[in-house]
C-alpha cells in the first residue's frame, strides 16, 4: 500500500475550513499543539494567516513529547493545502463544495525514496480519521475530543 485517503463533509464554509488546514491559529483547535510557520527568511509568520508553499513548519503534538519539522509543497487558497508529514509522507488536503457543505479530502502518501515503513503507514492511516472527526467537532461543535488529562498512550484520543 502507498497511499491511502479519507474525506468528511463539513458544515462550514470552505475559506473557514481551510484556515483550519492552512494556517496555525486553526491547525492548533483539532490537530497540533503548537505549530509555528516560518516564512523563507525565518521569520514566524502571523499565526492567522494561511502558510504558503515553501513556508517551512514546525508543529508539536498536544501533551506530547514529540515535534517534527516540514514544509509546505503546495497551496492554493480556499482549494488545495499540501505538507511533508515527516520524513517519508506527504500529505495534501483538497476542498471543495458539494451540496452546500464543503467536503475535505485528505491523501496521504509516500514521498519519493523514502523507505516503506507499514506501521508508520497504518497508524498514520487510523490517526488521521480521529484527526478529521475531530476537525467536524471542533468546527460544528466547538468541541475538542482530543485527551489532554490522562497520559494513556492507548486511548484513541491521545
């Protein structure tokens, strides 16, 4: 398996959803803890604002210890937001409007020359379904399921 995709149909308008993906005010509500964009001097770029490509990222997992660098390959706002998620993933979000909702399509694949690792693959797979649950929550609900008490590495939340 090199790649696999998930969509979820949101009840938002779709330059609301995409401040959710692109831009580091929004990814902090559903997805990471702290996320930086740094624009190609260096510099952090305004956390409302929607990264660009060739922005560089830097984004920590809430109540974690873990953090990873990337970079985003393609943005086109309101439509298309593309990242490296880690060193052999990269990831692209499409949106568009169908029925009045806009549905959020995510793709996930292996990066080229990077070496297959199948529970990256397979975890990555589960987790983003959480990820996109929650997304829905936040945006429809104004509610965060993600775990932030207990540090229980098996509950589905964490």
């Amino acid at each position: 398996m090199q790649e696999f995709s998930h969509s979820i149909y949101l009840d938002a308008a779709i330059d609301e959803v995409y401040k959710y993906a692109a831009a580091a005010s929004g990814i902090i509500k559903w997805f990471i803890g702290e996320c930086d964009y740094f624009d190609k001097d260096g510099n952090i770029i305004d956390k409302t604002r929607p990264a660009v490509k060739g922005n560089k990222f830097r984004w920590k997992w809430l109540a974690k210890d873990l953090e990873i660098y990337g970079e985003v390959l393609e943005s086109k706002e309101n439509d298309t937001f593309g990242f490296t998620f880690g060193s052999n993933f990269n990831v692209t979000i499409n949106l568009s409007i169908s029925s009045g909702r806009t549905r959020l399509d995510l793709l996930q694949k292996y990066n080229k020359n990077s070496v297959k690792n199948d529970f990256a693959h397979i975890n990555c797979c589960v987790c983003w379904v959480f990820f996109l649950t929650n997304l829905k929550s936040v945006i429809e609900h104004g509610v965060d399921l993600r775990e932030t008490v207990s540090e229980d590495e098996a509950l589905v939340n964490r």
